[in-house]
C-alpha cells in the first residue's frame, strides 16, 4: 500500500503512525519542552533497532508514572 494511499504525507508520518507508542514518547517530549530528545527518539524509531523497540514499554510506563516526591 502507497503512503498516498495510506494519508501520509513523508515517510516520517508514515513511520510514526505504524508506532504509535513512539509518537505518543515524542509528543510528550515535545509538549515537555525537549525537542532535542524528541529528535533523537524520532531518529531511533526511524531506524528500527531491536534494542530500542525492547526499550519502548518500559520508556513508555515512564512517561505514565506520577513523578514522586522526594
């Protein structure tokens, strides 16, 4: 199926609406004010490393914990 086909407009939107886990991590990077970080996890998604698709659940529930207070 063509990324037209699909309604994706470059490859990144293409890739990122198959993982959806790992756009929900960059848009909570960005909303957080951490484009660099947000950059960097678009760039590991993009490249599709076995070690960091491991990595997704658990960077993932980090995001959904309340921070605790010291």
């Amino acid at each position: 199926m063509s990324r037209a086909m699909m309604g994706c407009g470059s490859r990144k939107e293409c890739e990122m609406r198959h993982n959806r886990a790992g756009a929900a991590i960059v848009l909570m990077l960005r909303s957080l004010k951490m484009p660099g970080m947000a950059l960097a996890v678009q760039d590991l998604l993009e490249q599709g490393l076995p070690a960091f698709e491991a990595a997704m659940p658990g960077i993932s529930e980090l995001f959904k914990r309340p921070a605790e207070v010291l």
